[in-house]
C-alpha cells in the first residue's frame, strides 16, 4: 500500500514537471501527456480517505457540473452522431480530480514550496523555448512546437504567477528570487509577440501588490521593498517593449484606435471586431443551447467568408478570439452559464479552505490565475482549447491542493480531514 502510494507521488511530479516544462515545447502533445498522466492517477479514487477528499472539494463538483451540462447541451444541439465526442475537449475538467487528491498529499508531505520552485524552473524553461525560436529557428515570433504564439504567452504568464506564490509563504531574504516568475514570464511574452496577453499584467500587477499590502504577516519596509521591486520589474519590462520596435510597441495606439477609431485600427484588429460582431449575432439566433461545439465553424461561416480566412480556419475548425462568445455561440446560455462557473469554481474552493500559513498564498495564486484567463480569453480561446484548457483544470488543482500546510490525512483508511 505504501509503495502505491509512492508510485502515485511520482506521477504526480512527473505530471507536474510535463505541464511545466513541456507546455511550450510541445504544445497540444504535452496536454494529452498530461491528461493521459492524470488519468493513470484515477486508482487513487478507489481509496476511500482520497475520495472523500476530491468530491468533498466545491471546486472539483463545480467542474464536473460543468463538464455535464457541455456534455449534455453538444448531445441535444447534434448534427452527426460524432459531435458528442467534442466534450472531451472539457474531459480534462473530470481529470482534474485525482490530481487535486495527491496535490492533498503532496502538501501533507511538505511539498508545496518544492511545486513554486518547479513552476518557476518552468517559466525558465518556457523562456529558453522562445529564445531557441528566434536564435536557432528563425522564427519572427516564438510559437513553440506544436503550438501558437498565444498559446505559449499564457502558459508563460500561468507559470510566472505560480511561481511567484512562493514569496508569499517564506520570510526569507532569497524568497524575492520567485518574483523572477513574473519577469521572465514578461520576456517570454514579449518574445511570442502577443498582445492580448501582455495586456494581462498591469492588472496582476495591481493584484500582487493589494496581497502585497494585505499581508499582516510582513513588517511594513519589507512590504515597500516588495512593491518597489515589482514595480521596477514592470518598469523594466515596459521599457523592453516600447523599445523593441515590434507589433508589441505599438500596443497602446492599437487600444486607442479600437476604442475611437475602429477604421484606424490593424488587420489583426479588426479581425476580431469582425468576429466578435459574427458571434454576438449568432448568439442571438440560438441563444438558449447554442449549435454545439461540432457546428461553430459552420454556422460562422454563414456569416464571415471562408475563403479570407483559408490556412488558419476550416469548415471544421474555427473560434470567435473570445471565450464568452465561443461558448455562447457552441452552447448557448448553458455556455455561458459554464463560463462564469469555470471562472468562479476556483474561488469557491480557495474561500473554503483552511485558513493556514499557506491561505494568503493559496488565494493570490487562484485570484490571479482567475483574472489572467479573464483578461487573455477577451482576445483569444482558452475553454475548448487543448492546453490552455488542461493548463487551467490542471494548476488550479495543483495550486488549490498543494499549497497547503503539511497537515495528516489518512488516504487508505477513509479517514479525511
């Protein structure tokens, strides 16, 4: 039984150092890694303390909840007998589970300032793929294998902020080393070129620094010292992109065109005005179960024209660079409703968990993970999405079961506590 238990500790790492480490290297394959990882966890559930556990957590319930109405809804909108298989693009939702039950036993263990360390390794990690883009392949903007440029900009900001959850828990003078998170996360996103996400940290900026201010644990001159250090690293890194001379400095005048002058605006622009303006319509058209996740292509189409959209787009496949509206558009109400509870699940769980040394951590870590798929899936697709989708259902459980203090549980015996 112990050695079982072992055994399943070392998935767990070894799932944990493929999201981290393979994300931008290999884009959609390292998910089906990870999921395929996650479900050789599945057995943990057969133990009847590890059960209690996971179906005990509010966030766990809620995403399954999810998964069930998407599920449901692509049933009733079926055009074909396959369309019901596009809920597996949510499965990672279910798979979430056993991950979060031996994140419970990893922190029981004391693990959870080694999972900060691996996520900031990580965020390195995803750094030096986007320099090897440039350098050695030649690449205008670093995409990664297997992936986007979009793609490997969030996954760098997720591990930046998980990374820097580690300087919330310890008082020592080395911790300010887990706010290179977030600045090499910066770098990474300057180099993949994509602005939605580098829209992203003014306000986990603003985050960070209301968690820096509300910990009462931290004497005051440390808490300035915190803020300046943030601050000068934004500083630093605005100054990196209005020098750079790319599509990433002319951000700002972007924004003030889209907002005034919408003929003023770039093609990438006004592209998505155009889809955002398509998917707002159709949403309208069905706007209680949607045309399921199978038809969105489809019944775009009957809107925008094809052939301006032929080597990125095709009668299968096709998004909306909008969250809310690809769920709105692929089902509805219940979509939309799913959105806002995959947003709000995480929250629920963190406010319903202990109040330990690891809590004020442990809210920063889901407060900003929350805001940052917010803010990037204005622009972009993240629920439906292989990676950015496992990446999600997977850090949440990571964050919200591993940042813990080590307090004993009984998996075996059916003893929870």
């Amino acid at each position: 039984m112990v050695a079982g238990m072992a055994i399943f500790q070392a998935v767990w790492w070894v799932l944990v150092a493929v999201l981290a480490f393979a994300g931008a290297a290999a884009g959609g394959l390292s998910s089906l890694v990870v999921n395929l990882l996650g479900i050789a966890l599945l057995p943990i559930l057969l133990r009847a303390g590890s059960r209690r556990i996971a179906f005990g957590e509010p966030m766990l319930v809620l995403f399954g909840l999810c998964w069930l109405a998407l599920a449901a809804d692509f049933v009733l909108t079926a055009r074909q007998p396959h369309d019901f298989v596009f809920a597996g693009n949510f499965v990672t939702l279910l798979i979430a589970t056993p991950v979060y039950a031996l994140a419970r036993r990893i922190a029981e263990r004391g693990g959870a300032l080694r999972v900060a360390w691996l996520m900031l390794a990580g965020a390195v990690s995803t750094l030096g793929v986007c320099v090897f883009d440039l350098t050695i392949r030649h690449l205008d903007r670093a995409a990664g294998f297997f992936s986007a440029p979009a793609i490997v900009a969030r996954l760098a900001i997720a591990l930046g902020l998980a990374a820097s959850v580690g300087y919330f828990r310890t008082q020592r003078p080395w911790r300010y080393v887990f706010l290179l998170g977030p600045l090499v996360s910066g770098a990474a996103v300057l180099l993949t070129g994509t602005r939605g996400a580098l829209i992203a940290f003014p306000p986990l900026f603003v985050v960070f620094v209301a968690f820096v201010l509300f910990d009462r644990r931290e004497p005051h001159p440390r808490r300035q010292a915190a803020i300046f250090a943030a601050a000068a690293l934004v500083l630093i890194g605005l100054a990196l992109v209005l020098l750079s001379g790319t599509r990433m400095s002319d951000l700002a005048q972007v924004v003030v065109d889209a907002l005034f002058g919408i003929g003023k605006v770039d093609g990438a622009t006004r592209e998505r005005l155009q889809f955002y303006s398509a998917g707002w319509t159709l949403f309208w058209q069905s706007p209680w179960l949607g045309y399921g996740w199978a038809n969105i292509a489809p019944v775009a189409f009957t809107i925008l024209k094809e052939a301006d959209y032929q080597g990125r787009f095709s009668p299968g496949f096709f998004h909306f660079h909008n969250d809310l509206i690809n769920m709105g558009v692929g089902a509805g109400a219940i979509g939309i409703a799913v959105y806002f509870t995959l947003l709000a699940a995480p929250l629920v769980g963190v406010w319903r968990s202990p109040r330990d040394t690891w809590f004020h951590a442990r809210l920063y870590a889901l407060v900003a993970l929350v805001l940052l798929y917010v803010i990037t899936g204005l622009t972009d697709i993240s629920f439906g999405w292989d990676l950015p989708t496992t990446s999600y259902a997977m850090l949440c459980a990571i964050l919200l079961g591993a940042l813990r203090d080590p307090v004993p549980l009984e998996f075996a015996a059916g003893h929870a506590t």
